[in-house]
C-alpha cells in the first residue's frame, strides 16, 4: 500500500493512516470520535475527513498524543476493532454462502460514501455508498465501478437575492481518502479504449469502504485531449454528448477495468440505466471468443441485475441514433449483428432513439424497481417491451431500499439503542422482535435523547450561519435566512432533498396565510428548515430555492423559516436526526422510494408524508401521518389540494400532540409515535434487510429464475 508522503506519523501510532484511508471509520463512532480526539478543532474545519486531519496537523500535537497513555489506549482498541471486522471469519454472507463465490461488481455514476467525497448527487448516490458499507458489514463480496470527479458536484451558494450559484472546488488528492488502483503485477491501472475512432485513456483510482473497494474512473489523463480530459470532471455537468461519452467510458470501460485489475466478478449490477453499456461490452467478449450470440445473452443476462429508479421521464437517458452510430459502427460486427438489429436492443416500441433503460431491460436476466408502488409504476411503464404479457406480468420486480442505520443514526440513538436493546444491535437490526423493544425505553428517556439532537441540529446550523457572516462577509439578513433565529421549542419540520420538480418543495408555501398562522401561533409555534440543491442548469429548481429564501429573510415570518445552503450527508445527518419531524410531499407517484424519510425514522423522527414510495408501505397508522396524493386532478389543482391535505393534518392531530405535555414536560403521545417509528421503520427499512434481498434474490438465487424471453 503507497503511503501519502504528507503524513508522518511516530511508529505507535501509524496505523492511523490505514484507518483514515478506510471509509469504515464513517460508521464507526470510536474511530470518529479518535480522530476528533487528535485534534477538535482540524476535525470540525476539515468537515469530517481523517485524512485532512492527518495531513494538517501540527507535528507536535501528533507526537504528544503518540505518548498521551488515554489516547494510546483508544487507538489500541480502534485499530484491534479495524482488524477485527476486516478479517471476520463468518460474516453473514459466508454462513449462508459457504461455497466460494465470485463477487458482484455494482456498477453507478455516483456514490455516496462520506462528504469528504463529493461524488454524489443525491439520493441514488447516497443509496449506492449505502449499499457498499452494508454489503461490506455482511461480507457480500462486492466491488463498486464507478467515476472519481475530480470537481465533484456542485457546490451551493445562494446569494443576497436567493439565487443559487454554482460552485465547483477540485478535490484535493492529498487529503482526500483515494489511492491509484494497481493492477495484479503491480502497475497504475490506466486503460486505453478506443470507440468508434475515438481514443481515451482512462485512470483508475480506489476507495476502501470497508472490505469493499470502489474502483473509480478518471480521463483527466494525460494524452487524452482536453476536452475529454473533463468528461469525469463532474458529475452530471455537460451536455447529453459528456453523458454519453460519460455512460461509454462508465459500462465498457468499467467491465476493462474489472478484467486489467484480474476481478472476475459473477455477477453484474448496474445501479440505474446509466452503467447499460456494461451489458453490450460483456456481450462482446463472449462472442468475440466464439460463442454463439444467443448463449452470449443467455449467459450475459442470467449474470445481470438491473436497478431502475423513476418513473420520471428525464431520468432516462436517450441518446440519438446517429450518435450511437458513430460510437458503435466498428462494434456492431463484433457481436454478429447488423446496425437494425444493433440499434433495436435499446429502442422502444414505436420510438427511435436509443434508450438506456430499454438496452438494460432487454439484456439482463434480472430487473427491479425500488419499492412495491415503483415496481408496479415501472411494470406499466415499460409494458410495452412485452407487447405479449399484461402489465402485472412484465418481469420487474421490486426491492425496497434501505439506509445503512450506522451511517445514518445519531451517536446518541446509537448509544440508546446499544444500550436498551442489546448491545450487538447491529448485528441483528434487521429483526423486528429486537426493535419491539423500544417501547421499555422510558418516555423522557428517549425525548431528552431526542431534544440533545436537536440542539446539535441548531447548533450546527448557528454556526454555519456565522461562519458565513464572519468568513465570507454576507449580509445580516443571509444569516438569519440561514436559521440564526431558529426557536428550541418549536415544532421543527425538515424538509431537504434535490430540488427536483416533482419533490415541490414549496407545496407548504400554497396557503401562506394559513402556514403562519401555525408558525406565529405563541403559544404553539412551528418552523420549517429547507436545504437542498437544484440541479446546476434547472432554473425551474433555483426558482424555488429563491421563493424559499425570500420568505425566510422576510420579517414578517419571524425567522421561523430557514433555508440550510449546501445540502450534503453531512447536513443530512443533522437535520434527519435533529428535527422533529420530517416531510415529504412528491407528485404520486413519481418518488420511486425515497430514503431520507427511513434515515429520520431510525431516529425516532416521525414522517409526515404523502402516501408514495416507501411510504406507502412503511405508514401503519401509528408511526407517522399520512395524507393522501390526490389523483386525477390538473397539476394546480393537485398541489393546492395536497396542501390543504397536509395543513389539516398538522392543525388537527400533529401540533396539538406535540405540544400536549405531561408534568414532567414530556409529550407522550408523541413519543410514543417516535417509538412506533423506529420500531416499524428500522428492522424494515435498514440496508441491511435491502442487501440481503438483493443477494437472496437477484445476485446469487438458490433456483436461477428461468430467463425471460424478450
Ligand atoms: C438521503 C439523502 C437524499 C435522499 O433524499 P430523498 O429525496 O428522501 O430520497 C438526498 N440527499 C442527501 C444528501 C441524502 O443524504
């Protein structure tokens, strides 16, 4: 393993590189709290990231810790923990799987692993680094293709007027938890594709998630042109020919990686359309090598699982026909197909152009969608591929996603739960019985538990307010919109994710007048803390940010709206731990899942969401509200009926329960909606129930399911 020369650490305590470079740290508190431990201050100013802290800190503090007896103790145990999880011997996956299989390599466009490494955009990304720490916790033997952006993803500033501004800061290599990949002899991976006549050499970095490594592609390479020097540049930037160019070099040129780092992986998972070339490529290699074109996709497919994640049209890449063309003339011969025949793998019936989703549905042996309701939504929606079957019978199946819980748990539930329902918890937080629980944990308990988060929450927010006042010199007005003024004993309701349409982040704004006369009721005040970015190109998104923004800096609302810049995990774990209440008002049907609601629910923050997604089937009636998506109505007429819905709900049952106390201040009927949360949502809607799903049914089957004839 290449060591950062920027780190020098004594001998006793070396190993902090090994730990920093490994992003299980992120889910372990006593490491977190270690590297906190070797300097506070570096910790909170690097933004969480170990290897930051490393590299910055001062030689002398290194050597007083290396001789501190208290901190030599922790750094024992860390490291002999460290080893202890990357060397057990019967992790889940090898007690069920006691044969030796080959891994499954993941394949996404983002991946959401820590904020120190901004390769993600939201929710698909987060899901995808969930998915690797959880297959890694089981012993799933996987690996994860993907890119290193060397620019990440947008950066958020909203300025005076609300407007976002688009950021972009390069990463840092030296501080930054990425290595070259080797190859088996020893060498940098760097690959040469050619497509088409168009040249490309690519770099291949790693990231260690535990015992899985990702394996991340980057063309800023040198001998590459400029232009494609800046195809991994950033994630979604560019136009549709970057994607496509991005989608080449992530399908085919991530199954070469595989095969120039000698990994033979069983299985394929491409996370999302974009990864579908993988499919093309793996066919390719079989009939190249002989085999007749029809066993290639037999066995292509039976070694395939595709993951489709909206229902939203945009979602789903379509590329012109002519480019493809350009791209794929030299190849299609390499298949035994003609250009028709080429072209038809990816077209839908009626339709020219060649869809991303259509090629993968049609290749791969196995396909799900992301909760009950997307599987049903993703059966209609590409019925059209089985003209001879009905729609219920149209080969998609579903998993519900999951969020990998010690990622997403505060430190204090964490402790709590350790604490009152056994101390393996982790081991077993799929099992419900375990959850139940939570219903002995003492009422005050888990609210004085609760009322500590959100006070991080708020002091978290403070200081980011002040910081950007003081640092960066904004106006006083951009500190209160920033969540100075927020109020400890209000009703706090969290809303952040992307700003995309369909979420309709303003749709509480409908009735203003109605809205505060909740948040300026004195004696039962609420507030709202927005955070979330838009898109980089989509003014539509932006447009909201600043409807939001200018509310939150108006006097008239009192501060009792706050707008949270920069959305990332970081500030997620805040707000899904810290406020009170998490909301969630998509356009049914379009949230395939959601997951930021299943994060606040492990936390004992309970939902307040239209029926879709997820939701539709973790709601019980007791564990969060509820109110119904209308159908059937013009758009304008949806949203204002949808808000009517959730105002109701929040005068009629949510406030009055949460400000109905008993002597000791506690609001017990609320906290008992908090445990019904957890214990409903956790043992459901933990990652860990997700990856054993995905391994028991679509990576590796007991039967092998017969494949279906397309
Ligand atoms: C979990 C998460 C999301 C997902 O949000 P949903 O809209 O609830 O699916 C988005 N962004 C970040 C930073 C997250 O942590």
């Amino acid at each position: 393993m290449r060591k950062n020369p920027k780190i020098r650490l004594p001998e006793r305590i070396a190993r902090l590189e090994d730990v920093a470079y490994n992003l299980w740290w992120s889910w372990n508190v006593s490491a977190r709290g270690l590297f906190k431990a070797l300097d506070r201050t570096l910790w909170q100013t690097t933004h969480h990231n170990p290897v930051a802290v490393l590299v910055q800190c001062h030689p002398d503090k290194i050597e007083a810790r290396a001789k501190d007896p208290a901190f030599l103790q922790w750094y024992d145990s860390v490291v002999a923990q460290f080893d202890e999880y990357m060397g057990e011997a019967k992790p889940w996956f090898k007690v069920k799987h006691p044969e030796a299989r080959r891994p499954v390599a993941y394949f996404s466009a983002e991946f959401g692993v820590h904020t120190s490494l901004p390769i993600y955009s939201g929710g698909l990304g987060v899901l995808a680094g969930d998915h690797c720490k959880t297959a890694s916790d089981l012993g799933v033997p996987l690996v994860g293709v993907g890119f290193m952006y060397p620019q990440g993803y947008v950066q958020q500033r909203v300025g005076v007027e609300g407007w976002q501004q688009n950021l972009y800061a390069h990463i840092d290599w030296s501080t930054s938890p990425v290595r070259p990949a080797f190859t088996p002899d020893g060498q940098p991976c760097v690959l040469r594709l050619s497509l088409g006549g168009w040249p490309l050499h690519v770099a291949v970095w790693r990231v260690d998630v535990g015992r899985v490594p990702l394996f991340l592609m980057d063309t800023n390479v040198e001998g590459n042109d400029p232009g494609d020097r800046e195809i991994s540049g950033r994630l979604y930037g560019g136009d549709s020919m970057m994607r496509l160019r991005q989608e080449l070099v992530l399908g085919i040129g991530g199954t070469r990686v595989l095969r120039a780092l000698g990994i033979d992986a069983e299985v394929f998972h491409a996370n999302e359309g974009h990864a579908a070339f993988l499919l093309l490529e793996r066919l390719r290699e079989r009939v190249e090598a002989g085999m007749s074109l029809t066993d290639a996709k037999a066995e292509v497919a039976r070694s395939t699982v595709f993951t489709t994640h909206t229902p939203v049209a945009a979602g789903h890449d379509v590329f012109p026909e002519d480019v493809i063309e350009q791209y794929f003339k030299n190849y299609w011969p390499s298949l035994g197909m003609d250009k028709e025949a080429f072209l038809d793998l990816a077209r839908t019936p009626g339709k020219k152009g060649w869809n991303m989703s259509a090629l993968a549905l049609r290749l791969a042996g196995r396909a799900n969608g992301v909760s009950r309701r997307n599987g049903v939504v993703a059966r209609e929606m590409w019925k059209d591929l089985w003209p001879d079957r009905k729609a219920e019978d149209v080969p998609i199946s579903h998993v519900t996603n999951g969020v990998h819980l010690p990622t997403w748990l505060s430190q204090r539930m964490n402790e709590l739960y350790s604490t009152h329902l056994a101390a393996d918890w982790r081991q077993r937080q799929d099992d419900p019985a375990l959850w139940a629980k939570v219903e002995d944990v003492p009422d005050e308990t888990l609210w004085t538990v609760h009322l500590r988060c959100k006070r991080d929450l708020l002091n978290f927010v403070r200081e980011q307010a002040r910081s950007r006042w003081q640092a960066e010199r904004a106006e006083a007005s951009q500190a209160l919109a920033g969540g100075a003024l927020l109020d400890p004993d209000a009703l706090t309701i969290g809303f952040a994710r992307r700003f995309a349409r369909y979420k309709r982040a303003t749709l509480i704004l409908q009735d203003l007048e109605r809205l505060k006369k909740l948040m300026l009721d004195p004696w039962k005040p609420v507030q709202l803390v927005f955070a979330g970015k838009a898109h980089p190109a989509d003014d539509g998104g932006k447009q909201l940010i600043q409807q939001i923004y200018k509310l939150a800096k108006d006097p008239a609302i009192g501060g009792r709206i706050a707008f949270i810049e920069d959305y990332d995990m970081h500030k997620a774990r805040y707000l899904v731990q810290g406020v009170d209440l998490w909301l969630n008002n998509p356009l049914f049907p379009l949230e395939a899942c959601g997951t930021s609601g299943q994060k606040a629910a492990a936390n004992g923050v309970p939902n307040l969401s239209i029926l879709d997604g997820w939701w539709e089937e973790g709601y019980n009636r007791e564990n969060g509200w509820a109110p119904k998506g209308s159908e059937g109505l013009p758009d304008d007429k949806r949203d204002a009926a949808d808000a009517a819905a959730i105002y109701q709900v929040l005068e009629e049952q949510i406030v009055p329960l949460f400000f109905e106390r008993n002597q000791k201040g506690v609001p017990t009927g609320w906290v008992s909606v908090m445990k019904n949360s957890i214990k409903t949502t956790a043992p459901q809607y933990c990652a860990s129930r997700m990856v054993k799903d995905y391994t028991e049914k679509l990576y590796y089957p007991a039967a092998e399911p017969a494949l279906t004839a397309r």
